[in-house]
C-alpha cells in the first residue's frame, strides 16, 4: 500500500511522506532539524525509522533542513547534480545523484523524476509508486510542459501547486520585481494554471487531489479549493489543502 502525509506546504518550509512497506522517504525539509522532528512526530514517524531524503530543489523552503537530518540520523540524500552544487549545506550521510529523465527505486519505491520549469539550478518533481498506485508531485514550477502533461497521466494521486491568485498577486505587497519572478515562466504555478493542467490529465483513477504550496499573502484557501474543483470536475470537500503550520495527515490508495 501507497500512503503520504504533508508536513507542511508553504514559502515557509515543505516536507512531504512517502511510504510504502517499510520504505519510507521524506521529500524535501525545509524546516529546522526542532520543527522537523515535531512535525514528523506528529504524524507517528520518528525520524529513525525514515529510509531517504529526496530533494527537489536548493531553495530554502525545500532544503534547508536536509543536511542537518541528514547528519543527525544517517540518512542517505538523492539529489540532481545541480541542485548539490547549489546547496549551501551538503554535508550529507550519504549523497547520490539522480538523472532527471531515468526511473530509480529506493528499497519498495520507484521513483520517476522529471524536470520542471524553476528558477534554481537543475529542479525536479516526482512521481512514486509501489508498483500498483502512482502519486504524482508537482510544485515550484512556472509553467508547465509537455513531459509535466505524460508523466501526471493517470495517477492515483496528485499533489499540485496552487500558489497564488493573479490578481491577489497584482495588487499585493511585493515589489515589481517579485512579482514578476513569481509569476514568470520560471515562477509559481497560479490557481488559474493549475486548474488549466487537470483539465488536460486523465483523472478517471485519482482517488486524492491535494492543493499545496499557497501563497500566504497572495491567495486565499477558497481560491484555490475552486479551481482545482473546476480543473478536476468534482466536488469542492473532496479536495484537500496542504497549509504551512498543519499540512495533511496520511493519505492512503487502495
Ligand atoms: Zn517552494
Ligand atoms: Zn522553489
């Protein structure tokens, strides 16, 4: 069986479980090494029992606690090439290197990478599966391209970035020139887009569609539930949002 929970989601730190018999991967941390074993405890998973880091990207909101856990409990971190070399901290337990277009498995997970459209140096998201279910990722991108439309084919599950409304964005507090890199092609995705993606996806098998990533300032909870209830076709209180203090708790396919 294929379960996953969020940590939390948010420009203030990500980490997502994956887990599937007794492997078990932590995607991205960035949160400190006091908050991580807090937010992982709440969720019954002592840090010990983890089997990798996957890491999507250098930004500080998605790795800024790896090399600290890392450390701290042995954990061996996958990686791109150019994401490690655009770290600040990589002493690591262990560090092995992930080819963005080839398939790997860590102990019961394959895991399917593939690159997005992101301003850091070499990101990716992900597709897992236990060989029956597939949960797709995708945050931290800001647009997307044909290879995204393949790989979110027929999921199981997906957990799709819904970062901020257009005009909440337009009118805020940032200065032009964040505002143009948030909503640049190598940006965020807005509810607008993600909704527009699932309307290009085979969604007749999802049992689980998650928003995650929102924009504190710049989006708001009932934006985003309506566009990915109009991109998915379904029922508002069937979709759930990951915020940044709770995340979501497990979430199992059968
Ligand atoms: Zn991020
Ligand atoms: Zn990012």
């Amino acid at each position: 069986m294929l379960r996953f929970a969020s940590l939390g989601s948010g420009s203030k730190g990500n980490g997502t479980l994956i887990e599937s018999g007794n492997t078990r991967i932590l995607l991205d941390c960035g949160f400190s090494l006091g908050e991580t074993e807090l937010r992982l405890h709440r969720l019954g998973c002592p840090p010990q029992s983890l089997t990798a880091i996957l890491v999507t990207h250098e930004h500080g909101d998605h790795a800024s606690g790896v090399g600290r856990l890392s450390r701290r409990y042995n954990l061996p971190v996958w990686l791109t090439v150019g994401t490690y070399h655009a770290m600040r901290d990589t002493r690591f337990a262990q560090t092995h290197y992930i080819n963005v277009h080839q398939e790997l498995a860590i102990n019961d997970l394959h895991v399917a990478p593939f690159p997005v459209p992101h301003d850091a140096r070499e990101p990716c998201q992900f597709v897992f599966s236990d060989g029956a279910r597939r949960l797709g990722i995708l945050t931290d991108t800001g647009s997307y391209t044909p290879l995204i439309v393949q790989m979110l084919q027929r999921l199981d599950a997906l957990m799709l970035e819904c970062n901020y409304d257009a005009q909440m964005l337009a009118d805020g507090p940032y200065p032009p020139s964040l505002k143009s890199r948030v909503a640049g092609r190598y940006g965020h995705f807005d509810n607008r887009q993600s909704s527009e993606l699932l309307r290009q996806l085979d969604l007749s098998g999802l049992q689980h569609l998650i928003g995650m990533h929102l924009s504190e300032n710049n989006n708001l909870p009932a934006y985003a539930h309506k566009a990915l209830c109009a991109g998915a076709d379904c029922e508002q209180n069937w979709i759930q949002l990951a915020d940044q203090q709770d995340g979501i708790g497990w979430c199992e396919l059968c």
